[in-house]
C-alpha cells in the first residue's frame, strides 16, 4: 500500500522534511485529507484533537507555494492567538526540516500591530496564519492583497463559530479568488457552522476521523460527587493525594481561575494560572515556565482547553462543568495524549448529574469514585436514575405531600404549585449551604491569625 507521504505529488524537499520530524506513517486523518487537497478538492474535516489534522492541510499548503512569488497564496485561521502560535510554531519546525525557503507570517490580535504592518511590508510572506479578527483588519486596509491566494484553511471552525468570528471569516472569504481550495477543520460540524461552509464549497468531500466525542482509552475518567464537602478542599486533596506530574484545573470564568489559583497557593501549592484577561507577555513567560517544569499545577480557563497544546499533563480536574458540553471532552483530551496514560475527574453535585447524563449520550463514558483514606475507590453507580433522585433530593414534608397529590386530578396550575414550591425549597438550600461556606472560611481565617497571636503572647 501507498505511504501518504511519499506521494509522488509531494515535492522530495517536503518528504525529507517529514522523514527529519519523524512523520512516517501517516494518522487516518493525514491519510485521507493530504491525497483529497493534492486533488484540490474542497474538504471539511471532523476529526477529534491529537489526530494530526495540523499537519494534514500544511503538507499539501507547503506543496502548493511558489516559493519564487513574493505574494499571499495560502491563509490559515486560528480562533485565538494561543492556537494561531501554535500552529505558526509547527508550520516553522516543518520549514526548517523541509529547508523551503517559505515566508510565514504570524498576525494575532493583543499583540502589536504597527510591528506586525511593519514585518508584512519587509518580509512580504507566502503564508500567513492568523486570528480571524487582525485577518480581517489586515485584509480590510490592504495591508497584503488576496486575490491570488490558492488555499484558505479554517482551523478549529467550531470554536471559532462559539467564539463569535465566524462573520469576520464570512467578509474574508468572500474577497478570495472563486477557485480558491477551501479546508475547515473541526472537532464537531453544528448545523450552522455546516450552513456556512456550504456557502463557500459546493461539493466538499466531507471526512469524518472517529467519533470526537468519545474519550481515548488511555484516560481514566472519573466522576466524583462532592455532596456537602467544601469543593476547594476536595481539590486540594485530588491535587495533592497521587503528586501528579502535571496537572491542569479548569474553571468555567477568569474570577474563579483567580480564587482557585489563590486558595491553592494558600494552601503552599506552586500554582499557575491561564486564563484570557493576562497578557499576553504574562501568558507567554508561564508557559514557558510550564514547560521547563517550575510548576506542577496550572488553573485555567475554558481557553487552554482548545488554544494550548501543554505537554506531559497527567492529570485533568474540571472543578465546573462548562456551560457548552462539549468543552468537558477537550478539556479531558488535554491529558492522555501520544499514546501516553491520564486521568481526568469531574467533579459534580447532585442537581447537575442531568448535564453528565448529557455527556454519556454523546458517548462520554465515566467511571464513578469516591474518596476513602486517601485515595481514590469506585462506588455505586448511579445508573438508578429514579432511586437517585428520591435519595438525593429530601423534600420538605409539605412538598412531599405536594407532590403525593400531584397524582390525583387536580384544577389548572396544580403542577405550576408544586414547581414554585420545589423551587423555593432549593433557594433556601442554597443559602444555607452559602452560609456555611462563609462560616467555614470565617473559621479558617481564624485558625491562620492564631499561630501569629500565640507567638507574639509568648514574647509579651
């Protein structure tokens, strides 16, 4: 059978290239989407994280520039600037193995832009790989023309629909040339991400890599109900119980990456934190200093679980469930990658077991555990929805007979009652549970200053 990569279209520079950055067999992603885009067929690409999809189009890109033209022939979009460095540092690793004399510029938003107008105009590049919105900008002022461009690849296109860019993509793509070999690649094709593309590909051969949704089986994935516990100090015993030799936090806002990140440097944990609203210097320097190993815990946002690729991250712990499901299967995928083991535990309460419900009917398979003398244990599963329900949910005795009669026939707005009423007795839980909290923290501040007082005493 045929390697992918010693196709005959493929220039032997590029072939070399590969061989140097040890590409010798071809993932299933790479062997379907290099042939389609050699063919200059139009695609569109579901294919789940680590697969190889990055260097699946930048192949047939590299193949495709004129390395004697001094003009944009080849564009690629990232929906942030973490995933747009990202791809530019691989594009760059294959150039040098490959030793093509390539102009690649980088543009991003948050970074400066009189620099990156002032690069443009010396370097003239032959590819560019961007943020949707400095594309735009670019593009709008003339900066670089593109009317000649030969490839337009949309990389991570579901994100980049979520994050809210797919109009500024719309105003770039309907300035490129008609012939122009249109790719988007993408963990999950929602309807309207799917209505799009059709506008600019007519025919796309559409090429599906596995399910994205199903977790790789070198991830242990845990579920792990916190009930009534303070979810912080669970944490703290998750993180500190095994000495992970990474592990990354994530939490739903920028506020609670901040608050998590402070308890646990209280607690004297090494903590970093990633999240959108650092800057950009800030975010460039702790990634560095993950990578040369000065931390061993990272908090982050919904952001690095699609815009950063950290390696050696062994464990996985979503203090939240994030709003958009899907995010929990790439902020898993962060771990267990390159054939390498993880863990990922998802930390839940009782009301919120119907969005892991959820999650198990995209194909989300959980294992669920408990925490019994210092370690990890499995407990009961929760398959017995209506027993669950009944045991988690203690009503008040005035509810319970509200929902006892609910089965008689009853006047119009009988089941609205019973709502409001289980409703209002959730609130209350809620703030009784809050109430707790701020007693528990009120304790501990206490126990802090206790040591300084006893000290100062014994010198009085």
């Amino acid at each position: 059978m045929n390697n992918t990569f010693t196709d005959s279209r493929i220039r032997p520079e590029l072939q070399e290239g590969l061989k140097k950055i040890h590409f010798t067999e071809p993932t299933k992603v790479q062997e379907k989407v290099i042939p389609a885009m050699l063919s200059k067929v139009n695609v569109v690409v579901q294919a789940a994280t680590g697969s190889g999809k990055t260097h699946s189009y930048l192949v047939p890109v590299f193949n495709d520039i004129d390395e004697n033209s001094n003009y944009v022939q080849a564009i690629i979009t990232a929906p942030s600037r973490e995933l747009a460095d990202q791809l530019y540092q691989v594009a760059k690793s294959l150039r040098k193995a490959s030793g093509l004399n390539i102009s690649i510029e980088h543009l991003a938003g948050g970074t400066d832009r009189e620099r990156q107008l002032e690069k443009i105009q010396n370097k003239k590049p032959q590819l560019i790989i961007a943020t949707p919105g400095r594309l735009l900008d670019f593009v709008e002022k003339k900066v670089f023309p593109v009317d000649l461009v030969k490839d337009f690849i949309i990389d991570e296109a579901d994100m980049t629909l979520d994050m809210g860019f797919l109009a500024d993509i719309d105003k770039v793509a309907a300035k490129l040339p008609k012939d122009v070999l249109f790719a988007a690649f993408s963990a999950t094709i929602p309807v309207k991400l799917s209505n799009f593309l059709r506008k600019y590909m007519a025919h796309p051969d559409e090429i599906v890599i596995d399910n994205p949704a199903i977790i790789a089986p070198t991830i242990k994935n845990d579920l792990l109900d916190v009930g009534s516990k303070d979810k912080k100090n669970v944490l703290y015993k998750l993180l500190t119980m095994g000495q992970p030799y990474l592990a990354l936090v994530f939490a739903n806002t920028k506020q609670k990456v901040d608050e998590l990140t402070h308890f646990l440097q209280d607690q004297g944990l090494k903590v970093a934190k990633i999240h959108g609203g650092i800057t950009e210097r800030e975010r460039k320097r702790t990634l560095r200093q993950v990578e040369q190993g000065q931390y061993q815990y990272v908090v982050a946002s919904d952001l690095a679980a699609r815009g950063l690729d950290i390696d050696g991250v062994s464990l996985v712990i979503n203090y939240e469930v994030p709003r958009d499901l899907e995010f929990v299967i790439h902020r898993i995928g962060r771990t267990g990658r390159n054939g390498l083991s993880g863990h990922a535990i998802t930390l839940i309460r009782e009301e919120e077991m119907n969005r892991i419900e959820e999650l198990e009917k995209m194909g989300v398979h959980f294992d669920f555990v408990e925490i019994k003398n210092g370690e990890l244990v499995p407990r009961k599963h929760y398959r017995s929805r209506d027993n669950r329900q009944a045991k988690g949910r203690k009503l008040d005795t005035k509810i319970v007979g509200y929902v006892k009669k609910e089965k008689r026939k009853r006047k119009p707005g009988y089941k609205k009652k019973i709502k409001r009423a289980i409703q209002e007795d959730n609130r209350q839980k809620r703030k009784i549970e809050q109430r707790h909290e701020i007693r528990r923290a009120k304790r501990q501040r206490k126990r802090r200053r206790e040591p300084k007082c006893k000290i100062v005493c014994g010198n009085v």
